[in-house]
C-alpha cells in the first residue's frame, strides 16, 4: 500500500477561514483580546483534511511576507491585493504555533511562494512509486503540479467540499493537460495575480489554442493561421506572454530543506490541547 503525503496550503486555509467567519463580526477573541477566528476554522479545514485523506505524512507551507523574485520580475505582482486585516495579522504567528503542536512542519523561504515550496517537495516524490501526494489548496495555480501519484485538492465553499484533480480526470475537468496550465496562464494573465498575459485572450480561447497547438511556442510558430486580430494581439504583448509564464510557473527547486521522516502523522493530542488552552481555544477533539 502507497503511503499518503499531504501537502497543506497554510496561507489558502488560514485565509478562507478567516473571511468565511469575519463577516459576521464574530473575531471569537480571548481575554487578552486577540483575534482566533481564522485559527479555529483553520482546524476545521485541516483536521478534515486528515481525517478523509488519513495521510501517513503531513507538511504545511507558508508564503514569507509579500515579496518574492517575482516581484522583483514584475514589481505590479499581486500590487493589486489589499494589506491583511488587522485581525488576521495576530493569527499568522499563532496558526502556526497551532500547526508545529501537531509536530507537522511549517515550511516557508523567503522569497518564495508557499506553491514554490509545495511543488518542490512533490516533485521530490514524483519517482517514488510507494507515495502518493495530495495538494490541499484552493489556487488553482497548482493544478500545474497534478501528474502520476500527485493530486490536487480545490476546496470549494463549506467545509469538506473538495474538487480532486488527478492524472486520471484532469483532461476531462479542463479540456487541457496539467503541463499546459502554465501556458494558458501566460495567454490569459491571472487578476489575482495582476499580471496580464495577452490582451483580449481569455480562458476558452486560450484552452481551444492550446487544444490545437499544445504549446504556447507552437501557436506563435502557426500565427499566419490565427486571425489578424489574434495575430496582433500576441504580437503586441508577446513579451508579456513570455514573463507572464515565468510568473505563472511554481518553483520545483526551492532550496528548502525537508526530512520525510520529520513529517510523519502522529500528534501527541495532550500536547495540542496544552498550545490550544494558552490560547483559550477548545480541545482538538471539537475540531475533528
């Protein structure tokens, strides 16, 4: 039986739980006043996650402040985004205090994304038959990680909901491989990422180009087969096509360091309830 990596997107879970509860104004602070409701709903998507993956190893990345080497290519990357509240900021530190009771490592280099640091330890065991990974996120950015043994896990509003891209359904779901998800990011530019690819060339477009060509290099070998109109639009922006990839590609050789061995899922549950009563929180069993 293959044993089970899960590979958690700290920042994608810390994030919707927080702004899945903060609508509602209820910020669930201790005594001391500090802010826990991204924290509390943090659990219920991971211990979840745990519970209906039951993976024999569990690491969670982390970005490392707003600035990484894709800012220094594009400075206008992810500009666009607003500062976290000032609620959320208290739980960055704390989610992770959380995180290590569960002795589950918390990966993050700076200058990197979390997504740079999650493909490099999938790509890790891309050749290793006896493990099988799943990407617990919901950036689609990392559909580009999906290939034999490593799935992708989009999690959809509620809790549990989860959208499972795999080798075996990818086409199917997006009409397109997961080697060409960078590329189609590329034609399309990503707005949540504020970097914009070629102008007036959008997801269906891009997927019916890539469907007849393959590669973005393919379509601008064959442009005189475009119409004029798409063949000005990449020849205007084909410079942005190009970087607009580069910032779309997740980093598989991030210089992290990660022992497999320190990963291995098996928490001390009276050592998580102690970091859980400092922080006033309820004992791991309500979460599970």
């Amino acid at each position: 039986m293959r044993k089970q990596v899960l590979l958690v997107d700290g920042m994608a879970l810390l994030f919707r739980g927080y702004f899945a509860t903060a609508f509602t104004g209820n910020f669930m602070r201790n005594s001391q006043g500090i802010p826990l409701n991204g924290i509390n709903q943090f659990l219920r998507y991971f211990l979840h996650a745990t519970n209906t993956f039951a993976p024999s190893h569990v690491v969670c990345c982390w970005d490392m402040g707003s600035t990484t080497y894709r800012t220094e290519m594009f400075p206008k990357y992810k500009a666009n985004r607003d500062e976290p509240p000032d609620e959320l900021r208290p739980q960055f530190d704390l989610v992770k205090e959380v995180v290590a009771s569960f002795d589950v490592p918390n990966i993050g280099i700076v200058n990197y994304e979390a997504d740079d640091c999650i493909g490099t330890i999938a790509h890790q065991f891309k050749d290793q038959e006896d493990y099988e990974t799943t990407i617990l996120t919901g950036d689609l950015d990392m559909l580009q990680l999906v290939e034999d043994r490593v799935q992708v896990a989009i999690m959809r509003k509620g809790i549990g909901n989860y959208e499972i891209f795999s080798a075996d359904n990818f086409y199917e779901l997006k009409g397109i491989h997961p080697h060409q998800i960078v590329d189609l990011k590329g034609m399309m530019g990503d707005a949540a990422d504020n970097y914009p690819g070629v102008k007036g060339i959008g997801e269906k477009t891009g997927i019916k180009l890539l469907q007849k060509y393959d590669t973005v290099e393919n379509v601008l070998d064959n442009i005189a087969e475009l119409t004029p109109a798409m063949q000005k639009r990449f020849q205007t922006d084909e410079d942005m096509l190009h970087l607009s990839r580069q910032l779309a590609k997740i980093n598989c050789e991030v210089p992290l360091e990660y022992v497999l061995e320190e990963s291995l899922w098996q928490y001390n549950e009276t050592k998580v309830n102690a970091v859980l009563a400092d922080l006033e929180m309820k004992q791991v069993t309500y979460y599970m």
